[in-house]
C-alpha cells in the first residue's frame, strides 16, 4: 500500500502529464488524497477519467454554458468550490452528464464549509447532500431504526482502495513529468561529483 | 521603545538566508532539549568481525517507543559513489515506530539498504543512508586497533567517520504520513524524528568503529575516548534535493524565520543588560571563533565568505571590547553590526545573541511548525483589485524584473527521471523545460499580475479563476504571503545569478548544520551534531555544547 503523500504527488504529477496546469494538479492531488484517507476510491475513480481521457472531459467554466456532457469532475468541483460564494450561483442548475463525481465531492465539501452552503445533487443514480457541518448527509430512510448482531472493527490500518494496476499506469505518468538525465545532466543538473571515497 | 521585526525585504533575501548559521532554534539542539529525559539504550549489536550486521538503538518515555535500525553492508570502492548515481551505501537506517520484530528486522533488512529502491511501512517513520569518509574510518581503525587514539587534527578537519546523503520522512517510499505522528506532544517541533535518526546514526558509527577495531586486534585496543567521539558529528552531503523544499512548503519557511526574528527583536527590546550576560556572549564568541579554523572547504564561494566573517569578527571584536553597557544594549550592538559587516557576520552574531537568552529563545522552537492545510485554498471572495494591491505591496522586488531577459529565465527546475530528484539546468541548451516544475515563483507571479491587470478590477478573483487556471499554483501563495509575510524568497529563483546552494545553506541552518562545504554551486557538504553530548550522555546536555572548543 502506499502513503498518503505518495498518492497526492502520484495524482498530481500524473494529472499534471495530462496537461492540467501545476494550479488544477495541486488540487487534485490533495482531493483524492482525502478521498482514499475516507476509504473511497478515489484513485480509480482518476484512473478511470485519465482512461477516458481529459480530451473528452468537458470543462465547466461557465455555469451557464451550453455543453455539459461528459462534464469533467475536477473542473466541475473547482468551480463550484471557487465560485459558489456568489449570490447567484445559489439555485438550481441542471446539467447532463458529469463523469466521475465522487472526485468532486471534496471540493464541495470544501465549499460548504467555507461559504455555509448546502449542495443537494440529486439524479436517478445519486442522491446525497454535502453540508457545512461535520458530517456529509446520506438519505435518512436507508438507517434502520436497529442494527443485529452487528460488530466495530477499529484499527489504524487504511485499506488500500486501487488496484496495482491502477497504481502502476498512474505512477508511470507522474514520470512523465520528469526529464530524462543524460550523462552531462548528471553532473551540471545536480552538481554532485561521481566519486565518495574520501 | 519601539522595534520592529526586521522586514522581509531585508530578510527574504538569498544573500542573507544563505548566511544564516546554527542557533538555539536549530532543530537538532531542540531535539536534544526535547529528548534529554528519554531513555536511551543500546538495544542490540549483530555486527561480524568485519563490522556488517544491524543494530537497533531504543529511546523511550513510558510507553512511548522509537527505535533505529541500522544496517552496515559491505561496499567495494567503485559502488562507494555520490548520490547522483549512487544505488549501494556503507550504512542505511530507518527508524521504527516502536520495537521492532526479528520479522520486522528481516523486512526492514531486504528493503532498507536498497532506499528508493525498497519499500517501507507506515510502521516506519524516516529512512536514510551514509557512507564512510574512508580516510577517517580506517584511520579510526587502524589506530584503535593498535591501542592508539586516533590523530584528532586528521579527524577534526573531516568532523565525521560517515556522511549521510539523504534523511527521507513523511510518507515517501512508504513511510507513515505526517498525518500519523502529528499530534504526538513529543513531535510537535519540526524535523524531531529525521533528527532523532541523525542522533542514534552518529552513536551508530562510533559502535562499528569500535568494534571493527576490538575485532581486529581483541587483545590490544582501545574504544574510541569519549573526548574525541563527542567532537565528531555525523556529516551529510546535500544537493539540489532540499532547494525546492523552502519554495514548497512557504507556510513552514515563514515559522523558521518569524521565530528568529522574534528571537532577534525580543533580545533588542531588552532594556537592561548585565555583565554576566555580556560575558557569556563573549565566551561564544571566543570559543566559536577558535572553532572556525576547522571550517575548512575548497570552495572559493565560501572561503570569500569565511574570510569575511573572520575579519568582520574581528572589526565586531575591537567594538564589543569597547562597547559600554547600556540602555538597550543588544539593540545598540545588532544596529552596529547591520551597518558594518557582511550577511554572514551578522547573522552569526544574531544566532550569538539568542545563547544568552534560553528563555526567550527556547519557547518559540515550538512555534516553527504549522498545519500547512489552512492555507491551501484560494479566497475567492477577493476582488482583483486587492490581490493586485498585495502583489504590488508583497512582491515589490519582482515587479521591475523584465523575465523577457534571457538572464532573468536561464534556469529551470525538474525532476530527474532516473533519480526523482529535483535538477536545475540552463533552458537555452538543455532539454526538458516543458516539464519543469513550479518553481519559478516571481516569474509566474509577474505574469499573473500582468493578467490581472488586464481584466476588470472589481470583479472577484473567481471570476479570474473560471477563465484562467495557469497561475492558481502562485495566486494561492499570494494569499499566504498576505497572512505570513516571511513565506517567500524574494529573489528570482530562476535567475543565471542564482546560487541554490543558498537555498541549501538556509535550510541546512534551520537543521542545525555548521562547518558549510560547497562542493559546487548546488551541492554541499556539512556536519551535524559535532561536540554533541553522546547517547549515554544526553540527559546531561546543557545545550551549550555547540558552543564548546573542537581541541
């Protein structure tokens, strides 16, 4: 399994080879970060939108824009996290299609703490609402009224989220984002010597 | 009487931060300061004839453990090579959250010596690796063995039996995050558990040492003397890896520096003085003044620098003997020196001034962290106007840098492919510039501004946001320079002038390392821990001990 830290740089140089600016891959970063400390998927939810590729992803930068389908899920939470403080972004909008939403759920998270707002989303597939308090809201009717023969596992150990596979093709693309050093590099590049024996 | 802090455009600058020296802040003398009552123990030695085994070293309070686990390998001289290339080292070591079991040690054993190349577990907490200075070790040996101490100027000039290349913590290659180990009262300094590392190392050489040599003649020699082994550190050869770090990480820089410079105005608000605290500035500084002689380096960067602190020292002296006490005293002294030595003078005098005053100084060491998360994200309910208004009041000394200059944009930063190093090369005729990293802090934020500028200014910067992406990475540093004003370096950091090893030396300051050696512009070595109290001693340790004479 591998660290908290080595997720968020892995994400955000891979979201960076992408072509996403550093801005948009620091976010990122630290959003599936808290996704996989919360024990949700969030690297293959990132996965799965790098495989459908960022080309293909429609970015919200405008609330009243035409397209939105296939609407991408990082774009989309950094708007409403960056501009949700605006009176009139407080209503309903109605979109199509947006891929991967669980990777926006941090921003919102982000933006209903900061601005005391509620986000209610709401489709045939989902239905959950994000508040400023401490805890995300899920539908009161699926809590029982009691639990049976029902047990707690505490421990400390994070449970790893992703596949290897998954891990592997995302960390061979936050290489992309590293130069290739020659032999000259090596030398001007770092400025160490070659040798230690002394 | 009203001081203020000194002001980041005076402080913020490389020539100045690469200047800085030790102090009471330094986070190695913290840790000695945090850890003297913890038990430390000596917990097992498995090492053959030869010196290559483990050995595991146990500190612990209650129920509260850590432990190193050292492991010395074998290394034929043409694997003994520097980081660039290096992939073998003579010693690695991890330290353990707890005890270790025989299993854990097998683990740690079939992953620890290959570093980068391993995996570790969040049951372990930093990772590093050192390598013999060879001259010394067999020297060492040699004399030991014989049932001789070894030749102190040999060893003094040198300051260390291994060197270190690389203290790695915080969740790389597996290692707990951060997040673990924070809330722990005793890790609320910055860096304890990478110092604690370097600390139990240090023991770790002085143990090989005597042992190789016990093994080598067992009816003729002699342990290491106490006298010589505390006056070795643990040395360290640093590069360009730690130069982005300070840039990285603003919110952590501005702790480091606010707690010198509140430190600094603290002791010059000092109304009264007394002769017995003006003593003991001059005890430092005699005996830091002897010391300097085994500052040595081949580096005419740092000889030009040295020699400068040592005639400034001497300028400093001729006024200090004459120097009467009296009302603000310290302010007078720090004024004086300001205005009549060099960067590196003055801020070795500035870390002199803060020994006399433990009360003062002691306390803030535990300021110098900061949960880096509170200010990550972006405001923005700001107008365009405003943030226009604190790049021109914050960012001043960029503004005026015409970064169409080939001279202004030579260099650019990036991670090496084969090492996942940080590197710095020349744009112009080196490739790989479209990966570099984020780095080029004024250049970027010399052109937000530019954009800004361009657009309406009483629209929010969100408004900025949904159209441009490029410069959110600097916009949100703006925001933090706003709320913590020692969070940025104001120079360009891309600039052919640059000399990173600056950047390297403000940090390595911070850490607490002292006789600075450039190899080269962006690589340098140091010592750590020299005329430290050892293992079994610390729970003695006065923390005047950086301050006593090497011979």
């Amino acid at each position: 399994m591998h660290s908290l830290y080595e997720i968020e740089t892995t994400v955000k140089r891979s979201a960076k080879s992408q072509g996403l600016s550093w801005g948009i891959s620091e976010e990122i970063g630290k959003s599936i970060r808290i996704l996989e400390q919360s024990g949700l998927q969030g690297l293959e939810s990132f996965k799965n939108i790098v495989d459908f590729g960022f080309d293909n992803l429609t970015k919200l930068t405008d609330i009243n824009q035409k397209t939105t389908t296939h609407l991408c899920p990082i774009h989309f939470g950094i708007f409403f996290q960056d501009q949700s403080h605006l009176k009139e972004m407080h209503q309903t909008f109605k979109f199509e299609s947006l891929k991967e939403p669980l990777i926006s759920i941090p921003f919102f998270i982000k933006a209903a703490k900061k601005n005391l707002i509620y986000f209610h989303i709401h489709s045939s597939e989902i239905n959950i609402s994000i508040t400023p308090g401490e805890m995300t809201s899920i539908n009161q009717n699926q809590i029982p009224t009691s639990i049976n023969n029902f047990s707690i596992k505490v421990t400390q150990q994070r449970q790893q989220q992703y596949s290897n596979e998954t891990w592997e093709d995302l960390y061979q693309l936050s290489l992309e984002t590293f130069v290739e050093e020659t032999e000259e590099k090596k030398l001007s590049g770092a400025g160490a010597g070659l040798s230690d024996n002394d | 009487m009203k001081i203020e802090l000194r002001k980041p455009e005076f402080v913020m600058k490389l020539d100045r931060l690469g200047s800085f020296h030790q102090s009471k802040l330094s986070f190695l003398r913290s840790f000695i300061r945090e850890f003297k009552d913890w038990d430390f123990q000596t917990h097992e030695l498995k090492l053959d004839n030869s010196g290559f085994g483990h050995g595991v070293y146990v500190v612990q309070k209650g129920n509260k453990q850590y432990s190193l686990v050292c492991f010395s390998n074998h290394l034929d001289e043409n694997e003994r090579s520097d980081r660039v290339i290096a992939t073998k080292w003579d010693a690695s070591f991890v330290l353990y959250d707890g005890i270790p079991s025989s299993a854990d040690i097998q683990r740690l054993k079939e992953n620890v010596p290959l570093q980068e190349q391993g995996r570790v577990t969040e049951k372990e907490l930093c990772l590093s690796r050192a390598n013999k200075s060879v001259r010394v070790f067999e020297h060492v040996v040699d004399q030991l063995s014989q049932g001789q101490q070894p030749d102190t100027s040999l060893l003094y000039n040198v300051g260390y039996l291994y060197r270190t290349t690389a203290v790695y913590g915080s969740g790389k290659f597996g290692l707990a995050d951060r997040i673990k180990i924070q809330d722990r009262e005793e890790l609320k300094g910055p860096f304890r558990l990478e110092m604690m590392l370097v600390f139990l190392a240090r023991q770790f050489t002085f143990d090989v040492v005597n042992h190789v040599a016990y093994h080598r003649s067992p009816t003729t020699s002699v342990k290491l003397s106490d006298d010589i082994a505390r006056n070795l550190g643990i040395g360290n050869s640093t590069g360009l890896g730690m130069a982005p770090f300070i840039v990285n990480h603003p919110a952590l820089l501005n702790q480091w520096i606010m707690a010198k410079e509140k430190a600094l105005r603290a002791i010059r608000l000092l109304e009264s003085v007394n002769e017995i605290e003006k003593n003991n500035f001059q005890s430092y500084l005699s005996t830091i003044q002897d010391n300097i002689k085994y500052w040595k380096t081949d580096s005419d960067y740092q000889i030009q620098k040295n020699g400068q602190l040592t005639n400034d020292l001497k300028d400093f002296q001729k006024y200090f003997n004459t120097k009467k006490i009296e009302k603000y005293f310290w302010n007078e002294v720090y004024e004086w020196v300001e205005k009549n030595t060099h960067a590196e003078c003055c801020e070795f005098i500035v870390s002199l001034m803060m020994e006399v005053y433990p009360d003062i100084v002691e306390p803030l060491s535990y300021e110098m962290s900061i949960n880096e998360e509170n200010y990550f994200d972006i405001d923005t309910t700001r107008n365009i106007q405003d943030i226009c208004n604190l790049i021109e009041k914050q960012y001043t000394w960029l503004l005026e840098i015409d970064f169409e200059q080939k001279d202004n944009i030579y260099n650019f930063w990036y991670y090496s492919k084969n090492k996942q190093e940080p590197r710095l090369s020349d744009r112009f005729s080196e490739e790989g510039a479209d990966l570099e990293l984020p780095l080029a802090i004024a250049r970027d934020i010399h052109h937000l501004y530019k954009g800004l500028k361009k657009m309406d200014p009483k629209k929010d910067i969100s408004f900025y946001l949904s159209k441009n992406q490029q410069y959110r990475h600097v916009l949100r540093r703006v925001f933090i320079c706003e709320q913590l004003p020692y969070s940025e370096i104001q120079d360009n950091t891309i600039s052919k002038t640059l000399i990173p090893v600056d950047m390297l030396r403000l940090k390595l300051s911070f850490f607490g390392a002292t006789r600075f050696d450039p190899r080269s512009d962006r690589w340098v070595r140091i010592t750590m821990y020299q005329g430290a109290p050892l293992m079994k001693e610390i729970s003695l340790s006065n923390d005047n001990w950086s301050y006593k004479k090497i011979a």
